[in-house]
C-alpha cells in the first residue's frame, strides 16, 4: 500500500504521487475498482458449500457440499456436475431434472453458504489456508494471515487461480492496491532483496 501524508487543508496526498493532482487521483481510483462478482456470476468448485431450497418440498431442501469430484449428490436426480457452473445454472439444472416426472413445476433456489478458501504463503507472519470472504482484497488476506514478514516486498507478489481444467497462474505484481482474491487462490508473497 502506498503511504500517505497530510498535504494543504489535510487532504491526503501519496507520496508516490507528490502532491495531490487529478491524474493521481484518477490513477489510484481506477486502482481502488473491485472486481467482484455477484452469487449468480460465481463460478463453483470442489470444497464450496450450498444451500439448495426446493419450496413446498422440506425433504429436498439442505445445505450441500461440493466434493472433490466437482459434483453434488442430490435426492432423486443423483449427481450433479457443479464444478466450473454457476449457482445460477445449478438451478436450471436441478428444476429441470425434478419437473421430468418428480416434482410439477418445482421452484427452485440455489446460494452459496460457504465458499472455498483460499492460501497464502511466503513472506506472511502466518502463511496457511484461510476461509474466504466475498470482496476480499489482497490487503485484507495478508492481514488475515498475520501482516508482511519484515523481509516482504510488499509491491511483489504471485496469485494461482484454480480454473475448471487446473491452474492458472497471474503473473508476478508490482501493485495490490484494491486487488480481489477468489476462493481458491494462492498468494505468495515475494522477498525483497537487501
């Protein structure tokens, strides 16, 4: 994170942006833009959990978990391939299946209860697997795992994103300001050399 410093009137100004000028204002903004994705644009993998509600049918409503396998096991319709799908198309799915001779015109809902964590190692006090939250940024996940190393270059860093067919590796960073990290990711943040 960039360090700030009081300029004229208080306003806060970056030191890498000397002083406060519009282009710095826009540059850090554009910066400080989540990427975020809404439970419906969220892409399911092994190790999420779901809350699956079938109305008017308490027997086929329950919470249900993702195994390693990419499927969820559902009473009636058997497996359902969930892994690289959306809740949304879940849904679709599952409505779909019962409406075929189970259940006339189902009303289904499907959300996201628990999501995958996600890992973050190298120069970390704490460097392991943590729960993810939704809209959790780069900043927050190394606070989470105890704050940098006093060896951390805190402006260096890797992110591997787990995609429907293996790993995706973003290449290494030179800023994190207002990155997101997804459920499954590994963080490593690099060492700075002396």
């Amino acid at each position: 994170m960039l360090p700030f410093r009081r300029g004229k009137a208080g306003a806060r100004t970056s030191a890498a942006c000397g002083r406060r000028t519009r282009a710095c204002d826009a540059r850090v903004t554009t910066l400080q833009q989540p990427i975020t994705a809404t439970n419906g644009d969220y892409i399911l993998g092994a190790g999420d959990k779901l809350r699956i509600t079938v109305f008017g049918e308490a027997d086929l409503t329950g919470e249900y978990n993702i195994g390693g396998g990419g499927s969820i096991a559902f009473p009636l319709i058997g497996d359902i391939a969930a892994r690289g799908r959306t809740p949304t198309e879940i849904q679709d799915t599952i409505r779909t299946r019962l409406g075929a001779g189970y259940i006339k015109d189902p009303r289904v809902a499907v959300e996201v209860l628990e999501y995958r964590t996600f890992y973050i190692l190298g120069e970390v006090n704490k460097p392991g697997e943590y729960p993810y939250r939704t809209n959790l940024t780069l900043e927050q996940a190394v606070a989470t795992a105890g704050g940098y190393t006093y060896r951390a270059n805190r402006k260096r860093f890797a992110i591997t994103h787990p995609n429907g067919a293996g790993q995706e590796l973003r290449p290494t960073f030179k800023s994190s300001l207002g990155l997101q990290v997804q459920p499954g990711d590994t963080i490593r943040i690099l060492e700075r050399f002396f």
